[in-house]
C-alpha cells in the first residue's frame, strides 16, 4: 500500500491550505484513514481521521477549521485547513488502517508564519 501526500507549503496565519493523499488501493477497505501531524520536538498527534462506516474524528485544536473528507472515486483523503494559526506548523503525514496494520504516508510540511 502506498500513500502519497501533497498541498502543504507556506501560508500567513489566517490562511488556507488544503491537503490530498491518493492511496494505490481503493479507500473503502480501510477501517480507518486520515491524517496525523508532528512539530519539532512533539510527538506525533491525530489531526483528523474518518472511521468506518462514515464517523469523522478531530483533534479538539483543529475542530471548526479543519475538514476532512474522502474522495471514494479518486481514492484520496483530502483536509481542508481554514483558519490556520502557527501552532498548526507541522509535517502532516496521512494514514490507513486495515485490520492490525497501519501505513504512512511520507509527510508534507505545512509553515504558518504570524
């Protein structure tokens, strides 16, 4: 399974970006897709994810300026980030989970300057 993310990059603080992952397999055999993020010197923390049937999940910071949301036909996971603050600079990495195994994307790095 392969998983390749784009769309970070440099934004001002109350900006917009949106990000996309397409997954080489078809998304629905996953029970679990989304998107976690990791700044300098932090661990790695849930952003988002959509969990089977349909239930979507976010981190208590994000939630009212994130959106996430699934491409059933293209096979991809996209995150809208409106409202954007510096806390939010991280590399943003996309995730699936089938079973008992998980797979990673390779990250994308989102910059929010004040």
């Amino acid at each position: 399974v392969q998983l390749q993310a784009s769309g970070g990059g440099l934004v001002q603080a109350g900006g917009s970006l949106r990000l996309s992952c397409a997954v080489n397999r078809r998304i629905l055999v996953f029970n679990i897709v989304g998107w976690y993020r990791q700044a300098p010197g932090k661990q790695r923390e849930l952003v988002a994810d959509i969990r089977k049937p349909s239930y979507s999940n976010y981190a208590d910071s994000v939630r009212g300026r994130f959106t996430i949301s699934r491409d059933i036909a293209q096979n991809t996971v996209n995150l809208q980030m409106n409202n954007l603050e510096p806390e939010d600079t991280a590399v943003y990495y996309c995730y699936a989970r089938q079973g008992h195994l998980n797979y990673w994307g390779q990250g994308t790095q989102v910059t929010v300057s004040s």
